[in-house]
C-alpha cells in the first residue's frame, strides 16, 4: 500500500505537471522546461542516493520515509497555486517526492534476504498499481476540485505512504 500511494502523486507529475503550470501563469515553454529540469534533478538525485547507499550502507526505509516527507512538502508548494513557490515545489516534489524508488528497492530486497525476488515483485505490484492509478486519478480529481487542490491530495498521499512505509518497516517479516 505505501508503495502504491508513494508513487502515485509522483507519477502525477509527468501527466500534468506542464498544464498545471502554465495554469498558475507560466508560460508553455518555461512550463515545459521546469518539468524537464525537474526530471534532470530527480534523476541527480536518484544517482547520487545510489551512490551514497553503495558507499555508507546507511540507506532504508528511514530514508524513503524522509523523502517522502519532504516530497509532500513539494506537493504544498504547487497547491499554494502562484507561479514561484510553484518552481520551488515543483522542484521539491519531483527530486525528493520521486527519488526513493531505488533505495526502497533496495530496502527491501535487504530485509528480506532469503527470498528477494519475491519481496520485490511484491513491493513492485504496489509501485506500478500506483503508476498507473495515480495520474488517472489526478486527471479526474483535477477536473472537479482544480490542479491546485490536488496538488494538495497528491501532497497528502505522500504523507500516509510515509507513515505506511515507517509501520511496514518495523512490522515482523
């Protein structure tokens, strides 16, 4: 379920991230380049994790709890709805809110040693199901509420896949 609700509002931002920005007055093509520079950044900050966690092993689900967090963080700032802490958030959201699929993965192939194949798949079902639903849900909640409010859920579903992924982590295997 955390993995799930992890990366459902991530996923989000690939589908919308341009329309919403250029709905809080952006221009088209400084909207299409932050989403391209955010993607930059999230794949700098995917890389640099890796490497961190090859080189201190201090890598977990305590991490993937902290991104997350500051994530939803990101998520608050594109709902604020004004063209500069739309940047920041947008930022925010898509290096720290989308950088953890690695270190779960890794995370959880650590924990659960004698069977990490099917560990893996597992947490990946939840990883794809939230692909795939998140921005399908995104689009229709947008067109009732707006971009910003659900911006907003997206933020918040980011918060209970943080504390879904911290009870699952101390849970008994």
């Amino acid at each position: 379920m955390g993995a799930a609700l992890a990366s459902a509002g991530p996923n989000s931002l690939g589908a919308y991230l341009v329309a919403s920005a250029v709905d809080v007055g952006i221009a088209e093509g400084a909207a299409g380049a932050l989403s391209a520079a955010g993607s930059a950044l999230c794949l700098v900050v995917r890389v640099a994790l890796g490497h961190r966690a090859d080189r201190r092993r201090d890598y977990g689900f305590s991490t993937m709890v902290a991104l997350l967090v500051t994530g939803a963080a990101g998520f608050a700032l594109l709902a604020v709805g004004e063209p500069a802490p739309f940047v920041a958030g947008a930022f925010v959201a898509f290096a720290f809110g989308w950088g953890w699929p690695g270190l779960f993965n890794l995370a959880v192939v650590d924990l659960h040693r004698e069977a990490p194949g099917a560990a893996s798949g597992i947490s990946q079902t939840g990883i794809y199901v939230g692909a795939a639903m998140g921005p399908a849900a995104y689009g229709l909640l947008s067109s009732e509420i707006g971009y910003a409010a659900t911006w907003g859920v997206a933020g918040g579903l980011s918060l209970v896949a943080a504390a879904a992924v911290a009870y699952a982590a101390r849970a008994p295997k």
